[in-house]
C-alpha cells in the first residue's frame, strides 16, 4: 500500500515537473514574439538610426560593415525610418527608407539603384510585400509616365488600383496592408474600404492606421 502511494506521488511529481517545463518553454517563446531584429550590412562608417518620423528613438554603429537593432514591436504604429548619414556632412541624410517592425529578423542591405531610398528591406512578410509593391507600383507609374493617350494612362491606372487592391487583400495580417489601406481614402469606395477592413486581422485592427481608417468610415 505505502509503495503504491509513494509510486503515485512520484508519478504526480514528475507530471507536474513536465508541465512546469512545458509552461517555461511556452513563456519563453512567447516572450520572443513581438520582437524585432534588424541586421544591416554597409560600406559606410558611423550610425545608423531608427525614426518615428519626429525624433530618433534608436541609433547602432556600424562596426566591420554591420549594424543591428533589437527591441519590441510596437503594436499601436509598427513603422519606422531607418537612416544613414551622409559621412561629409552628418547633418546630411544618406539613404532612407520605411522599415515595418515585426517579429522576427529584419534584413537590411544597401543598393544605390534601389527605388526604396538605396536600402533593400527584406526578411519578415510585411517588409517583402511593401518592397515588392514598391517596386511594382513604380513600374506601373513609369509606364504611366510614358503614355500621352488619355484611355491608356486611365487603364494603367486601374492596373495599379487593383495592384494596391491585391496587396490589400493578401496582407491582411500584416502591416504592409494596413499601411496601404489608410493612405488609399481617395482610391476605393467606402463600401471597398470596408471590406478590405473587415479583412484585417485583430492585431492589425489595434494599429493606429486601422484605427483611423475605422473613424473615417464610420463618420
């Protein structure tokens, strides 16, 4: 009888020591989730900075051609401006770019025939959706650029609305939609709009830019 009881105690004990183990594993990756990493490789020296469009909030140094950033992502406006300096005049903007903050790593490289401001963003789903649209939008535009005929520039101009309408839609659950929606007010209907915001994901629908995309439909 005691060893029956000793043995069941035992089993007890090294059921909760796998369910402790369990839950600190659980903690410990979920505590991963919502951080970003950056890692950029460059030929310049000095800093790299990270801005919210008003004020540096974060700066690396380049150390052997590579900097990074590290921190929480901030789930009410998940977008930056990474810049570089120009190494004459640190007063002087180098190269800039929009850089979506989201879990995971962040890979940032330098290409001065790059549409995006000389940096190629890349790595996580939000950044490779915003610098394929990129790229695609300012193909669009160019040829839009090219044509005199009024019939032609109006049927290149519904390619590149339901270019915008397509990233929308398949980025529901990251920011590269979101931040397409809440500049596209005068491109879609608000019935279009709607639609694309009834789409979004909960995390999504948090952001600052859902939020007021959600007021102007609801004026």
């Amino acid at each position: 009888m005691l060893r029956k009881r000793l043995h069941s105690l035992q089993k007890r004990s090294s059921m909760r020591v796998i369910l402790a183990i369990v839950a600190l594993f659980a903690v410990s990756c979920s505590s991963n989730t919502g951080r970003y990493i950056i890692e950029g490789t460059t030929f310049n020296q000095g800093y790299y900075y990270l801005s919210d469009g008003h004020r540096v909030v974060d700066s690396a140094l380049i150390v052997d051609g590579r900097y990074r950033f590290e921190g929480e992502v901030d789930s009410l406006v998940p977008i930056r401006y990474l810049a570089s300096t120009s190494l004459r005049n640190p007063m002087e903007i180098a190269r800039v770019t929009q850089v979506i903050l989201e879990s995971g790593t962040i890979s940032v490289s330098e290409d001065d025939d790059s549409p995006t401001g000389g940096l190629i963003v890349s790595g996580t789903d939000g950044n490779d959706a915003l610098r394929q649209f990129t790229y695609d939008g300012m193909k669009l535009r160019a040829e839009m650029r090219d044509t005199r005929d009024m019939k032609d520039r109006e049927a290149v101009m519904k390619r590149y609305d339901a270019l915008v309408a397509k990233v929308i839609s398949k980025n529901s659950s990251n920011y590269a939609g979101t931040l397409l929606l809440s500049i596209s007010k005068d491109r879609f209907s608000n019935e279009q709009r709607a639609k694309f915001y009834k789409k979004l994901s909960p995390a999504m629908k948090k952001t600052l830019a859902a939020q007021q995309v959600y007021e102007q439909l609801n004026k």
